[in-house]
C-alpha cells in the first residue's frame, strides 16, 4: 500500500505506505520527513539510529526527520504515516500537537507508544478515514488529509503523557518541559550546561534541575548529554567524517575532551563504537 499527497503549492507531502515496496522503502532515505510508524499485526523488527528496535502489535513509533530508520521490505505488520514540515508544520497549530511538540521535540530517542483496545479501534477507524479522504481528488483534500493527522497526533499526544506521568501536569508545567527539549534540540551542538538553558527560559539552574526532579522527569542535564551522544553515534555511524571533525562539529574544541564525554555516555571510545 502506498498512497500519496502532494501540494504543488506548499511543497507539502504526506504518504500513507506499508513499506512493501521500492518507492516506500525509498522514503526513509529522503531527508525532512517525519515518520508515525504503526504495528498492525505481530512484531517488526527495525533498526533506528543504529539500534535494533522490536515493534510489537499495536505499538506506534514516532520518528523526526533526524532518526535514521530501516525497515526491512519482508514487513507484513507495518504501516507508517510519512509527512514533511510543509504539510503540516506550516500551520498554525497547538505547539502541543505541531512538529514540535511532545511527540518530537527531542532526537536523541524515538518515543513509542502502546494501544489499548479502545486506541486500537480510535486508530482503525482514523486509518479508515484516511483511505477514503485519498479516494477524493479534490483541491480540499490536503486539508482534510491535516485534520485527520492532527487529530491522531492529539490522540498519541495524550497517551505520551500519561506513559510519561505528565498527565497530570499544568499546561504551563509541560509547556516548560516542552520549551527546554525545543532548545536543545536547537542549541545542542553549542550549549552544554544546564545553566546555558536556563538563562534561555530565565530560570536558574537549580529551579530547573529540581522542577525536573519533583515531577520525575529525566534531569536536564542528561537530556542534553543524551542529545549530543546521539548526535554523535549518528555522525560515527553514518558519516566518514573522524572522531576530532565530530568533536568539532558538537562544540568541542579538544577532542580528547569529546572522547572522554563519549566514552563516559556510551562505555567506549568514539573509534571502539565506529569500530563495533
């Protein structure tokens, strides 16, 4: 399966696939995509990022257009929402909801969430509707195609933050979390310090570490290293460029002092991962 919106107009772009085939496989290599991937049926097995990573029956993964995903072409349980920031982006959405808000502001993992019953049943019917809306042919169907995706992205929202024990937090309480993995997300390469974010949200470093820590979030701290880490095994990874031209690229000006921070997140050099 493979259907296909695309907007002359905005460049926007949304692709409904079950990444059977070649031009769905394809996909995952093009840069600026966001990826919402569905397991219908028993488990798939991908890789992102390097990793392994087993996708159980009705478990949604949901990948920003940094994590590198491969699926394999043999999938039978698979079906994957694919869309760029034109598509939907561009609008003005609830920054909750839009491309940067819970479900994507942060890179350095790709969240899941899992489908109770009634999600599953809320999921089939939106897939449902989907399929209907591409039978459509109209000048209106990009719009209506943004509802229905905003609408599962509302509904995976709201399972996300009561997986993470934000459910029960004030709009301003998550909006805070929310704006700090948005400035690490924009700032990781340059700022290091808990206290270089905190001047950015005029907090200082102590209120923001034990806001962390009083609602069981993961502490600022360790989402920056856990950031720059994972930018790090992408560039060893998936690029040719050396150990010192990573230092570089994430801010370091020793390499030694990179090496060091590398081994101390993952448990090995940069060259022994490259290596493994």
């Amino acid at each position: 399966m493979k259907l296909d919106h695309h907007s002359i107009k905005d460049n926007g772009r949304f692709t409904i696939t079950s990444f059977q085939c070649g031009p769905s496989l394809q996909l995952l290599k093009e840069k600026g995509l966001y990826k919402i991937v569905w397991c219908t049926d028993g488990e798939e097995r991908l890789v992102v990022d390097g990793y392994d990573v087993v996708l159980k029956k009705n478990q949604v993964l949901f990948c920003t257009p940094v994590n590198i995903v491969d699926i394999p072409k043999d999938n039978y349980g698979l079906i994957a929402f694919v869309f760029n920031r034109e598509f939907y982006c561009i609008q003005h959405n609830d920054p909750e909801v839009s491309c940067m808000g819970m479900l994507f502001y942060g890179s350095s993992n790709a969240p899941i969430i899992n489908l109770s019953i009634k999600e599953q049943a809320s999921f089939n019917a939106m897939l449902v509707l989907f399929q209907e809306e591409f039978e459509t042919r109209d000048h209106i169907q990009g719009e209506m195609l943004r509802t229905l995706l905003k609408r599962m992205l509302i509904t995976s929202t709201r399972l996300i933050k009561q997986d993470s024990n934000q459910a029960s937090l004030s709009v301003k309480q998550v909006d805070l979390i929310r704006k700090f993995n948005i400035l690490v997300e924009q700032h990781y390469k340059v700022k290091h310090q808990v206290s270089d974010y905190a001047d950015l949200l005029f907090k200082s470093p102590k209120t923001l570490s034990n806001f962390f820590k009083k609602h069981d979030v993961k502490s600022p701290l360790k989402i920056i290293n856990e950031r720059i880490a994972a930018e790090a095994k992408r560039l060893l990874l998936y690029s040719d460029k050396s150990a010192e031209e990573i230092a570089y690229e994430l801010g370091y000006k020793e390499p030694s002092h990179f090496s060091k921070f590398f081994k101390t997140q993952v448990g090995m050099s940069p060259l022994a991962y490259r290596k493994k």
